[in-house]
C-alpha cells in the first residue's frame, strides 16, 4: 500500500510531490562576514531535493535580526545572489524551496550588534544563555523598540520577502515562534507594553499582522506559510500559562484571514518541556486542526510510522522531519523502503564544516 507520505499535495500555490518536509535547520555554515549562504550550503539544500518541500534555515531580515553566528541573511544583493545559487540547485532536483524568515529579538547578544543591547517588544532579559565565537555568554536586558522601530521591523520583513522571489524561492515562511521576535510579542512574559503592540490578544497580535499584510504586499499569500510552536515552556525565556492557549487561538484565527499556503505547527518536543504547568496542550495539532482554515504542516518528535497515522487520522496535510533530514539526505527514499535511519551526531547540529553537514550516507552510496 503506498504510504500516503509519499502521495503528492497542494499547499496553497505549492505543489508538493511528497508529504515529507524539511523542517528548518539552523546549521551554522554560513560565511560569517557578509551572512552570505555557502557553496557548502547549495550542496547540503540540493541533497536533500528528494523533500516534498524544504524550509530553508533560519534567515534574518536584517543585521538587527541576528542572534547568532554563521547564519544567512536576504537584505543584500550578495545575499541574494547566494541563496540564488542554492535555489536553482534544488529546482534543477525537481526540489520546492520557501525561505524562513527570522528576527531573533532579544535572544541575541549585544556583540553582534556593535556592543548595543538587542530590541524586543519590553526591556526584559530572557536569561538565556547563547551561543558565540566567544562561548556561551548570558543575554542582556534589550532594548524595547519604539512604535517607529516597529514599523522599520515592519518594512525589513517586506524587503526580505521580497528579496526571497528575487533569490529564486517558491515562497517564504514567518518564523512567528520558539520564543523569537514574534513569540516575544505573544507572550505576557516578554511583552508589557502599554501601548498598541501590548495588553490585549488584538494588540499582542498586531505586529504579526502587520508583518503578514507588509509582505502580502510583496507576495502572493498563496506562497507564504508560517509558524507556531505555542508549547515552549521554560525555554528560551518564555513560558506556558492560562493565557497561552486563547492567545494562539486568537492568533491562529487572525492568520485565517490571509489565506495563507499553510501553517506550520510544532508540538512540544523536548523532553521535560511541560512537565511543571498544568496550562499544557497534549496534542497541540488535534486541538489547532479544526482552528486553522488552511493546510497545516504537523511537526516535533515524528517518525515514518506516527507521522502517517497523523496524516491518516486528518489531523495534517504534510509531516516535516528536522533531525531526520540532518542525518538523511535520501529521507523519502527511506521512508519508501522501509529501510533504517542513519542517527544524526549532535556534535555537529551548529559546526563542523562539511562534517555531520555533507558526508551522511545514502542507500545507494
Ligand atoms: C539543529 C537544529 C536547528 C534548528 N533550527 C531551526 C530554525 O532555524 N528554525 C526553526 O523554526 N526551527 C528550528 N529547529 C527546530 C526544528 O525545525 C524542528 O522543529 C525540531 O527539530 C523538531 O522536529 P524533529 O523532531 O523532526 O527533529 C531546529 C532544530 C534543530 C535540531
């Protein structure tokens, strides 16, 4: 019986030849100077065509987006240029390529940003520790943005999609999540403005919307997706509370409007994540299903096996992989076989070079 994995599916304007996305993979290879992609990193996308769909890494609309070393950006031309070569290297694979598009906020360090605090919605420290050339620093108290830096976050976003079509990707993605820029605005933990941005779920969703109709402007809705991850707790400097589920209800609800390519949705996977709050969702996509008026991507901690039943059980549309397509260039190929995964080394998720990047075997390798 074929598996329904393998069977193809419209998500909005993209046409996918599988039901197995690459989820979005940070990896960290990417030339640290002028944030420019590498030809490391046009072979690493191009092995792994064989995705109904990739999500490319994490790519920052700006140099204020970065939290991060050796991680790509799309305001340049040489940037563009760049991602221009990863693109091509997947459609001439028969690949489908959407850009990640990520401001990391307040969980950046004041060395990437000339020795100034990073900006978030309210002046509070996540008290997180990062990663850095210099090892793992703590983050700071950042800088609460002003309505007028807002409306500049605003236009970068824009830009940035608007450089994606021009690099050559079939869409964009929103990195609305995972305690980042947007996340940060959701939460009561990080957001205490008084003003239109804090307060209400209306004002703590205001950003997201305006970033959404910003990048409309520049992008058919039919090519942009984007992601939620509502269960992060104790990590990344935000928590699950009474207030967590109704204010991604509400934000689900708003990005109904659009109609978006789809919506990216991430159970709680790591360990221990939720076991001090008595607010957790156990099946974040079985409760956001009949919520989200648009095709869902379901994510987090899914093998062949359980991400078929979830697409059986109506509960997605696709099933994106992350640390199965780190190890797996031949990923789908696997699935269709029924052969075993190569384990993917940790020690080599965010450096390395081309090892643990480009040297995993394939079955016919
Ligand atoms: C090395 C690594 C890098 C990641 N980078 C990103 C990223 O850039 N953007 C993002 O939204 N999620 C990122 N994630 C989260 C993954 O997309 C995915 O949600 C997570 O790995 C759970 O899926 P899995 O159980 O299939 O691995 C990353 C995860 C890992 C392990």
């Amino acid at each position: 019986m074929t598996l329904q994995l393998l069977t193809p599916v419209r998500l909005g304007a993209l046409a996918l030849k599988n039901r197995v996305v690459m989820a979005p993979l940070t990896r960290c290879r990417c030339d640290n100077a002028g944030y420019v992609p590498s030809e490391m990193m046009r072979r690493y996308y191009a092995q792994r065509a064989g995705a109904g769909l990739i999500v490319s890494e994490g790519t920052i609309v700006s140099p204020q987006a970065r939290g991060y070393p050796f991680t790509p950006g799309i305001w340049s031309d040489e940037q563009v240029a760049g991602w221009r070569r990863v693109t091509d290297a997947v459609h001439e694979k028969g690949g489908l390529i959407v850009c990640q598009l990520w401001h990391c906020g307040r969980l950046s360090l004041p060395e990437f940003h000339g020795g100034k605090p990073p900006v978030a919605p309210s002046a509070i420290n996540p008290n997180w520790k990062m990663f850095s050339p210099s090892g793992q620093p703590e983050t700071v108290t950042p800088h609460a943005l002003t309505r007028d830096e807002i409306a500049g976050v605003v236009a970068d976003f824009r830009r940035a999609a608007a450089n994606a079509l021009a690099a050559g990707f079939d869409g964009a993605e929103i990195h609305s999540s995972n305690g980042y820029l947007f996340h940060q605005f959701f939460s009561r933990d990080a957001n205490t403005r008084d003003d239109e941005y804090g307060g209400s779920h209306e004002n703590r969703a205001r950003f997201f919307c305006q970033v959404l109709e910003a990048v409309g402007q520049v992008m058919p809705f039919d090519r942009l997706g984007c992601r939620l991850n509502p269960m992060m707790n104790r990590f990344h400097g935000v928590n699950v509370d009474a207030d967590t589920v109704p204010m991604w209800e509400h934000v689900v609800a708003r990005a109904n409007a659009y109609g978006l390519a789809y919506l990216h949705l991430s159970e709680a996977f790591m360990p221990r994540q939720l076991d001090d709050t008595p607010h957790a969702l156990s099946d974040v996509g079985a409760h956001f299903r009949p919520l989200a008026k648009m095709p869902l991507i379901a994510n987090g901690g899914f093998d062949r096996d359980t991400g078929e039943a979830r697409l059986h059980a109506g509960l997605c549309d696709a099933v994106a992989y992350g640390r199965a397509w780190i190890a797996n260039p031949d990923l789908v190929e696997r699935f269709a076989r029924g052969a075993p995964l190569n384990p993917p080394d940790l020690a080599t998720f965010y450096s390395g070079g081309e090892k643990g990047y480009l040297d995993y075997a394939t079955l016919s390798a």
